[in-house]
C-alpha cells in the first residue's frame, strides 16, 4: 500500500504514514467503504478486456509486471474504496466480461494508513505542491491474478478453480437465455439456480427425489453426479421443466469446469450434451470454440465460431478470431469478410488493419494458383512457373515434420500453408526486406523464382521455416525472438559461412545485443544488425543444446507456452537468468570460436 499523499510505501495496518504523516483525511468509522475482489471472468474472451481495462487504471504500467501478480483467483482489487465509485468500478469490469463481488464494511476506529480517494477531479484540483502524480493517481491498488489459457492465435487462459468462480460465470451466461416458445413443454426456461420440486400426487416420487438430490449436488460442486441424478428424474417426469431447467445448468457447470481443468475436449461434449436440452445460448458455441482452438483444431472452431456468430452477429471479438482462423487457413475471401466487420468497429486495431491491407495484396497474387495438397501441408504455387518447385518442396516439408517432430516431440495437427512465390512477387506481398530469405507469418512464404531442382539452400530455406510454424503452435506469441530464430537455425544443419566471423568479432569486442533486447522481431533490424543478431540467436542455442541437451529446449519452450516470462522460463530450463546465460554464452564463444 502506498500513501496517496507522498506516494511512500506504508504497511495495511498502520495509521500514519512515517513520511509526511498522513496530512490528508482519514475515513471516519461511520464512512461505508467497499473491498473489491474479481472472482473470475464470464468467458474466455473477457480475460483481455478486463486485464486491458485493469492496466489503463492500475498503478502498474507495465502488463507484464500486471500478469506477474496472478496465481490464483479470487483477486482483491482494492480495499476501502468509497461505495459510490465501487459501484461505478463494479459496472465498468463487468461490462467487460468481469465477475466482480463487492463486500461493503464500516471504517472502523481502528482507521487504515490510507484516505479514501475522492472523485478524480477532486483530487487532481486539490493535489497539494509536490505531491507524487503518481500517488495523486493511484485510485486502485490491483494485486491480480493470472489466468494463463488459453487459447488461441493470442487466444488462451486459464480458469480458477473456485467453484463460486464458475458458478457466477455460468449464471452471467444463463441470464442472456430467452424464454421458451409457447407450446414447447421440453424446452428449458431461462435458467437461473437449480430449483427443488415439491411432493405432489401428480408427480413421480422417485422423480422428484432424484432431482432434489441433484439440487443438493450441484450445491456441493458435485456437477457429474448431478447431471446422473437429473438423467435419472427426467426418465420419471419427461418433459418437466424445472428438471430440464436443472440438467440444462449442471451439463454448463460441468462443461465450464472442464474448461478451468484444460480438459478441452471434455468441455466440447459436456457443452454439447448442454444444448441438446435446450439450443438457446450462442454462448455456448463460443466456449466450445475457443476450447477446440485449445487444442489447436482450428477447423472445428471456426465451425463454432460460425454458428456463434450467425446468432450473435455483434461480437466483434469473435469476428476478429474467425477472421485470424480464415486467414491462416489461406481461406483469404471469406476471412477478410469476418476481418473487415470488426475493423469497421476497431478502426485503431493497426494490426488488423495490417492483416487486411496484407490479405488484399495475397489475393491480387495468388489468383489463379494452384494447390498441393501434401499428408501434412497445402502448397500453393503458380502451376505455370513453380509446378516442379511445388511438388519438391512438399517433400522437403514432409521430411522436416519429421526430422523436428522427433527433436521438439511436437507435431503440428493442422495443415500448415505453404506459399511459393516469385522474388518480386513475395517483397510485394511481405514488404520484407532484402536480406529476408522467407517469412514465417501464420503461413510459410518462400520466394523460390524458377527453381526447379532441390539444393542445399532451399532445403535450409525450407526447415528454417518450418521451425517457426512449429515454434508458433507450440507456444502462440510467447517465444523470444532470438530463442525462435536460433532454433530455426539449429535445425538447419551446419551454420552458415558468416556465423563463425561475427562470433569471432563478438568475442573480440565482447559488443554484442543484449538477450532482452532480441526478444523482439528482427524485421526492423538493418543487414548489418541482423546478421550480428541471428550470429547470437544460433550460438546462445548451440550453447544451451550442447550444455543443457534438447530436453532443455523442450522444456524451455513448454513453460514459455504456460505462460511464464522469459527468464523465469530460463532459470528453470538451464539454471540462469539472461545475465548467467550471456556469461556462460560468451565462454562457449571462447571455447568454439577464438
């Protein structure tokens, strides 16, 4: 906690600040304040909206220093704010897909080291001389937690396994549901708690036992054997909508703790089971949505997500995610359909925008190519031109899933896009730069001009890419550059000719590029600096594979795709932070390289 006036950090209990004294007003006991906990988040897709919403608000700038406070749910946001604008907080998260509980108190005589802070412009008019304009600021005080998951091009987090976490989720869905239709006996009503039944001559009593016994289940969080009692009393009194009712909300608890657990395809079939009883929720082909994109199926999530959208046509996120899906699957029309509607209500997403001008260039070149569709890859190529370079380059594909597929112990399950292109062709389309030999984007791009027999370049070429398509399912967006395109160049084989010239010259001058400042892309890099930053993205993972052995990569690369930053990834993969490994990197240059 820090002191709103001078911004010194004080402890929760204490009543002054040792600082400046606390000039300001402490809440009198009688003040009614709020602590405000997030329980968790309606769906999948809330996660970014609030963590974006939080990071705007938060005394923490940084969203990596944001994420780095999340372990478990439920999360004090802040504690002893003023009801009034605890309320207005409340409305604003969930808004956002947030599931927020507020807990009202009195102040007590005890007081806390802290004033309540009153209404922005209250505080920015009456802000003393020197006060901090960081404290000035500091409204909330966040201690979050972190939900890693998920899913998805930038897509997955996980899930509390609070139960009242999922609880409240699924009541935030259960109260979009619309009424039956009139006549519909077997249709579920719009759900809300598990409802008991009353004994009745006109009811069967077995029936009626079971489903109370499964009312009494679904309080314990017992979902599974809830959903058997409800089965079981639907059998008795078929079409009671109250069981229906019932069954309808513990096959969603259910589902939905299949999602928390990562068990994705569990949460598809309970989800499934869900609306046989009542098909009213588009929610649902969301979750089952973002769950297939867990396990990386993305042809059966972009089947969800359709549905999805063809009942909930104003979900712009999901427009977004079907139109990524789309385009990585080189399905280029139909996916800059679903890109340009939300860019229409994004119109400052610079990378969406990026991604449509790029698909609009795609489709003006590719017109007319052709496809060859290998076990593992779909190659497109101008049949005039690259009709034998397609053929020979599903090969080299073919033999590389299988060479890093058994160094990685990974295999991509969906088809990976392969585009062959002319040398002005593919700058056109890429806007890379000249020293760029291919381009690895959610699709391999290789200029191959009129090649028309294998070689050692465009096997390296090949591989080289590969590598990042495996890297990008293995871990989304969360590797460090310089690990991705050290491995790209492991897997190539030898190194090539400059490698050993720049090693030396970064040996001589002990001058090279930070790890951390390579964690970025390369693409804005110089000939120059690039080919110094490629030298230390091979040698650091030349390095790390000779010291540590593959296991380590893996395993490196594994905690990386869970969510942990970089150098907590390293210190448990190889036992240092960037700062051991540059240390250890630079003795390995001179053991290999002097």
């Amino acid at each position: 906690m820090y002191c709103p006036e001078c911004a010194n950090k004080i402890e929760p209990e204490t009543v002054l600040c040792p600082v400046c004294g606390m000039k300001g007003d402490l809440p009198a006991s009688t003040d009614q304040v709020c602590d405000i906990f997030l329980m968790g988040f309606s769906d999948p897709l809330s996660y970014d909206k609030v963590i974006d919403f939080l990071l705007q608000h938060s005394f923490l700038k940084s969203r990596e220093d944001l994420l780095s406070r999340m372990s478990s749910l439920p999360v004090p946001l802040t504690k002893g704010m003023v009801s009034a604008r605890a309320h207005q907080l409340r409305e604003d998260l969930e808004s956002r897909g947030g599931i927020v509980e507020l807990r009202n108190r009195q102040m007590k005589d005890r007081g806390i080291a802290r004033k309540i802070i009153k209404e922005e412009e209250e505080s920015a008019a009456h802000a003393p001389a020197g006060t901090s304009a960081r404290a000035s600021r500091v409204y909330l005080f966040l201690f979050l937690l972190s939900l890693t998951a998920a899913v998805y091009l930038a897509y997955f987090h996980d899930f509390s396994r609070e139960r009242k976490t999922v609880q409240r989720a699924v009541q935030k869905i259960a109260s979009r549901l619309t009424p039956p239709a009139p006549g519909k006996e077997a249709v579920t009503p719009q759900v809300s708690a598990p409802e008991k039944i009353s004994a009745s001559e006109n009811l069967d009593q077995e029936g009626v036992r079971l489903n109370n016994e499964g009312v009494s289940l679904m309080d314990q969080g017992a979902y599974e054997e809830a959903v058997q009692s409800f089965e079981s009393a639907r059998k008795l009194i078929p079409g009671d909508a109250t069981i229906l009712q019932n069954l309808y909300r513990a096959w969603l608890m259910q589902g939905y703790r299949h999602l928390q657990g990562k068990a994705y395809e569990q949460s598809i079939q309970s989800f499934k089971e869900a609306l046989k009883v009542s098909d009213q929720s588009p929610e649902l082909y969301k979750l089952m949505g973002m769950s297939a994109l867990s396990l990386q199926d993305e042809s059966r999530a972009a089947g969800y997500f359709k549905t999805y959208i063809k009942r909930a046509p104003d979900d712009l996120e999901v427009d977004r995610i079907l139109g990524e899906i789309l385009y990585k699957q080189n399905k280029l029309e139909e996916g800059l359909k679903f890109l340009k509607i939300y860019l229409a209500g994004n119109p400052d997403d610079s990378r969406i925008r990026d991604m449509v001008n790029k698909a609009g260039r795609e489709a003006t070149v590719e017109q007319g190519f052709d496809t060859r569709e290998g076990e593992h890859f779909d190659v497109r190529f101008d049949g005039s031109q690259n009709m034998e370079a397609g053929y020979l380059v599903v090969e080299l594909l073919e033999g590389a899933y299988r060479k890093i597929g058994a160094e990685l112990n990974y295999y991509p399950s969906e088809h990976v896009v392969t585009i062959l292109y002319s040398d002005e062709e593919f700058r056109n389309v890429t806007q890379t730069p000249g020293w760029a030999k291919g381009l690895y984007d959610g699709k391999i791009r290789i200029p191959i001009g009129g090649l028309t027999e294998k070689s050692r370049t465009l096997e390296r070429v090949v591989t080289h890419e590969y590598t990042h398509a495996v890297i990008h399912q293995m871990t989304g967006a969360r590797c460090p550059t310089w690990l991705n395109e050290g491995l790209a160049q492991y897997f190539e084989g030898e190194p090539e000719d400059g490698i050993a010239g720049n090693a030396g010259l970064i040996l001589k001058t002990r001058d090279f590029i930070s790890l951390k400042k390579l964690e970025g892309s390369f693409l804005n890099l110089d000939a120059k600096a690039a080919a110094m930053a490629y030298t230390e993205s091979y040698t650091v993972v030349d390095h790390i594979i000779k010291a540590h052995g593959i296991y380590a990569v893996q395993k490196l690369l594994s905690d990386l795709s869970g969510g942990a930053d970089v150098e907590s990834a390293l210190r448990s993969a190889v036992g240092s932070d960037y700062n051991g490994l540059e240390e250890d990197w630079l003795k390995y240059l001179a053991q290999n390289y002097s």
